[in-house]
C-alpha cells in the first residue's frame, strides 16, 4: 500500500513572489474584486455603525463626545459612499489598495484621537469596541491579495496607536485617577499586548495572501514546464485587454508552435519531447519581460502576451527569439544534437482588432500562425498578407530586427 503523501507537502513545490513584490496578474485580478467587496461591505457597515452614534447625539446633544463620534463616523461614512461609488465607475487604480486600506485605519485613529480630546487621554487608549476596529481592516486587507498592503497597512496601524500611546504619555499623567475614574487604569502591559496583537494580525493577514499565492501558483502553472497554463493566460489576455483599452495602449499576442514536434516523439520518444518543450519554455522565459506572460497554451503551442508593444515589434523580438532557438543544439540523452524550430503567428491591438476584444486578437494570432505553417514552417507571420519593403527588400519587422539587435 502507498504511503499517502503528508498534507504540509501538498504546495511545496509552489514558490510564491517575494515579499515585496507585485502580485501576479491574476491576483491582482482577484484584488480588484475584493477590492469591490471591501468598499460594499465598508459602505453597510458605516451604515451600521452611524445607528449608535446618531441616538447617542440625538438623545445627548450636549455632550461634545457624542458629537464628535457622530461627526466622524458620518464622514468616514459619506467617504466609504464616495469610495464604492468611483470603483463603481471603473476608477479603479493599482494605489486604490494602500488608500482605501489607509482610509480604513486613519478613521480608526481619528476616533481614537478625538476621545482623547473630548473626554480622556484613557478614553482612547482603553477603547474597545473603536479599538477593534482595527483588527478589521487589518484582515480586510488580505481581500487585496497584496502582501504590500497587508505590511503597509500593518505597520501604519502600528505607528498610529503607538504614536497616539507615546503622545498621551508625553502630555498627560496617565496615573492620574481622575483619568481612572472616567476610563478605567492605565495599563502599560495591556497597551503592550494590543500592539502585539495588531502585529500578529498582521501577519496573519500576510500569511493568507502568501497561502493564496502558492495555490494560485499551482492552479495556474503548468507542470512540466513550469509556465503559466491555458487558463491562467485566457484571465491574463481579458485584464491586460481591458487595460490596454482604458489606456489607449497598444497589445501584442503571439502563438508559437514547434515544428515537426510529433516526429520528434516519434524518432526519439516522449521524454525527448518533453526535453524540447522544457528548452524552449526556459529560452522564453529568459527572453521576455517581466510584464510579458508566457503559458504554454497546450500541447507543443505556445502564447506570449505582450502589453504596450506594437505588432512590429513584437514580430520582431519573436523572429530574433525563433533565430536564437533554431540556433541552440539541444543534446539528448544518447548523445545525439537536434535542433528545433517553431512556426509563429503574431497579432496586436490597435493595429489588428480592437483591445476590447481579446477573443479576436487570439484568432488573428492563431490564423497567422496557420499561415506560417502552411507557408513551409520556422517563419514568424504578423500580417494577413505580404509584408510591404521600403524598396531594399526589407519587411517592416526585418528593419525593426536590424534595429533590436
């Protein structure tokens, strides 16, 4: 009988970004959708806490202190409606996270530091229920799937009431009994502790956007050359599409197959097969950018998305791309040197179809590639027909070749 694999191993293999570093654009996909959950549920629970304040102010209108909590907890009201109502429109930028998540803390520290100056330095520092609130937005930001924000946001909380603890000290005799009378003893060992605990959290929030990044990672890779698979490049095409709509940028798709890649299976076995689509998954890697997303689409197919590059371009960088492929030996095994060489097809927006339709920038791109096979195979195709010259002969994407290398 088979000795089950422990649980704790399951995602070993998934390596999650650094710490600091921009998630993967299917994350941040998913943070824009939490970033929408957020902003609703913030904008009912505003609702929510307005309900105690407005009775406290309406049946103690002299006190300053229900004034106050009723004053700010209706502006970090109408701010929440403010919030929802532009990510509503599609305002929606990759700094929206660290504000909205800065929003949330600030308010929290706004209330804690108008108790102090209504009521009591302790009235702040002993809070409960405003206290917790904190714990809230913190967790909140884990909806983002940005460890940045969680850290950010975490040592903001952080400086914030341990800012608000050092100037209470500094101003006030927080022994006082007067203070204790009203809000209860000062405490330094339990202010200590709510700090830690705002840490832990911290790093609790941290912990589950690390977790989702190794799930994403292998939900999202393919195994056997590790490149992102088709589902994940079919989430990336429609984001970076509708990027490249809103910001009147230009995108370039191109698909590649290998040549000949069932004679290879057939000649050497399927282990050399795979060997080959290791290779080229490795020289892909190496040649784009950090901002391309390379998937292996299936079988011997291969994309690569390319955001604000033109099609020239990108025809060009993926000619110099096959060059250096059908240029590098692959050794087998055995001892044997064979070479491969892969057939592309290479489409753009605006230049081919619009960037609100990715469906069609995919098909231009797979038609083209039909076109190179047909066309005899190991050639890149950009266009429906022949290339024009500028009268030496070149093709467009031959000058901007000349011109990359």
């Amino acid at each position: 009988m088979p000795t089950p694999t422990p649980l704790h191993t399951l995602t070993q293999d998934a390596v999650a970004p650094s710490w600091w570093e921009r998630p993967d654009p299917a994350l941040a996909a998913a943070g824009i959708e939490g970033e929408f959950v957020v902003a609703r549920v913030r904008v009912i629970v505003m609702a929510l806490l307005l309900i105690a304040p407005t009775w406290n102010v309406l049946h103690f209108p002299g006190q300053l202190l229900h004034v106050t909590g009723f004053s700010v907890t209706l502006v970090a009201a109408l701010t929440s409606v403010w919030i929802w109502w532009r990510l509503r429109d599609g305002r929606w930028r990759p700094w929206v996270g660290f504000a909205s998540s800065a929003f949330d803390v600030s308010m929290v520290s706004l209330a804690l530091v108008s108790f102090m100056l209504v009521a009591s330095p302790l009235a702040a520092l002993n809070s409960t229920v405003t206290f917790e609130m904190y714990f809230l937005a913190i967790v909140a930001t884990s909806l983002r799937y940005d460890a940045r924000i969680c850290i950010a946001i975490g040592g903001l909380t952080l400086a914030e009431f341990g800012g608000l603890w050092l100037y209470a000290s500094a101003r006030h005799n927080l022994y006082d009994p007067a203070y204790a009378t009203l809000s209860g003893p000062y405490t330094p060992v339990d202010l200590s502790t709510r700090l830690i605990l705002l840490a832990v959290a911290t790093l609790l929030a941290v912990t589950i956007v690390r977790r989702a990044q190794r799930l994403l990672y292998l939900a999202a890779r393919d195994r056997l050359t590790g490149l992102f698979n088709r589902g994940h490049f079919d989430r990336a095409l429609a984001a970076a599409a509708n990027q490249a709509h809103r910001d009147h940028k230009p995108l370039a798709l191109a698909i590649l197959d290998i040549d000949h890649f069932k004679d290879i299976n057939d000649r050497h076995g399927h282990a050399c097969g795979d060997l080959a689509l290791r290779q080229l998954a490795e020289m892909l890697q190496r040649a784009m950018r950090r901002t391309d997303t390379v998937a292996r689409y299936g079988g011997e197919e291969f994309v690569i998305l390319m955001p604000g590059t033109s099609r020239d371009r990108a025809l060009a960088r993926v000619e110099l791309l096959r060059r250096e492929v059908s240029e590098t030996p692959l050794a087998l095994p055995d001892g044997t040197v064979l070479r491969v060489n892969f057939s592309a097809g290479v489409a753009a927006s605006p230049d081919d179809v619009s960037a609100d339709q990715p469906a069609a920038l995919l098909q231009a791109a797979d038609l083209r590639l039909l076109a190179a096979k047909r066309n005899g195979r190991a050639q890149c195709v950009g266009e429906d027909t022949r290339e024009p010259t500028d009268g030496s002969g070149q093709t467009t994407a031959a000058r901007v070749l000349q011109r990359e290398r």
